[in-house]
C-alpha cells in the first residue's frame, strides 16, 4: 500500500508560530510525505525546516486557499492541517470556508488545531510508511 501522504499546511497569521512549533516537532515525520502551503505560511516553514518536500503556492488571501482546494477537489490531497484564527476576520473568509467545505466533501483528514493535528500525525494511517520502510527506503520523499 502507499503510504506516501500528500498534505496541506495552512495557518492564519496568529496561528502560523503555532503551526510553525508543530510542524518543527514533527519534521521527521513530515518528511516523508509531500507538503503544500499556501505562501506565507510555506515560506516561514521552510525558512525553519528547509528540508522539507514543501511546494508553496500563493498566500491564502490572494487566491492561495483556493488553489489547495482545487488540489483537494482534484484528489490531490489526502490531508489538511490548517491553522485557524476563529478570533480574527478574514478578508477572504468565502476562500476559507470554501477550503474547509471542500475537505469535508472529499473526505481529506483536516485538522483545525494543534491537538487534532497531533491525532492525526500519530494515527497508523500517518505512520505506516515510516515505521516499515521497504527495502532501501531512506524516507526521502518521491519513493
Ligand atoms: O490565509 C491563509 C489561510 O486562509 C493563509 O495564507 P498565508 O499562508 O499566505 O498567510
């Protein structure tokens, strides 16, 4: 079975240190997967974890929630970590509601907040791949 994830990281500006955090606690394990973010928050993550298979596209508010959900719609994504601010207005919030509907529609694991997001990382759904790498798997990305 492929156990090659592909994930989406999201986070509003008041949750992007938290994401940031969890994202440096679980490197290892976000390394063997395929990662998306939306700009800003793509470009502080790789700025901490420069290893990772992460392709930003443009920030949220300029289309970039968007884009993720056109890669969910597309089957393109098996997992969403998004961040969210609920204290903040959002200036593109039909973009957010429309990411978040489109998860449920498709049926991608989304994680709202850090505890659920911890769920998931840890759930043998996530782990398989990395606890029983076949023969010469060296956990790169890509394999
Ligand atoms: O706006 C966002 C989520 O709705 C995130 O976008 P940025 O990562 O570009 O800040």
């Amino acid at each position: 079975m492929d156990t090659l994830k592909r994930i989406a990281l999201v986070a509003h500006d008041r949750r992007k240190d938290d994401l940031i955090d969890w994202v440096r606690a679980n490197a290892r394990a976000l390394a063997a997967h395929r990662l998306w973010s939306t700009g800003t928050t793509g470009r502080r993550i790789l700025e901490q974890c420069p290893g990772l298979a992460l392709t930003p596209v443009k920030s949220g508010p300029l289309g970039g929630d968007q884009q993720i959900g056109a890669k969910i719609a597309e089957g393109e994504i098996d997992m969403l970590i998004f961040f969210v601010d609920p204290l903040s207005p959002h200036p593109h919030e039909a973009d957010v509601q429309a990411l978040t509907r489109l998860s449920a529609l498709y049926n991608v694991a989304l994680a709202l907040n850090r505890t659920t997001a911890d769920f998931l990382v840890s759930s043998p759904f996530f782990a398989a791949r990395y606890a029983a790498p076949t023969g010469g798997g060296d956990g790169e990305p890509g394999e």
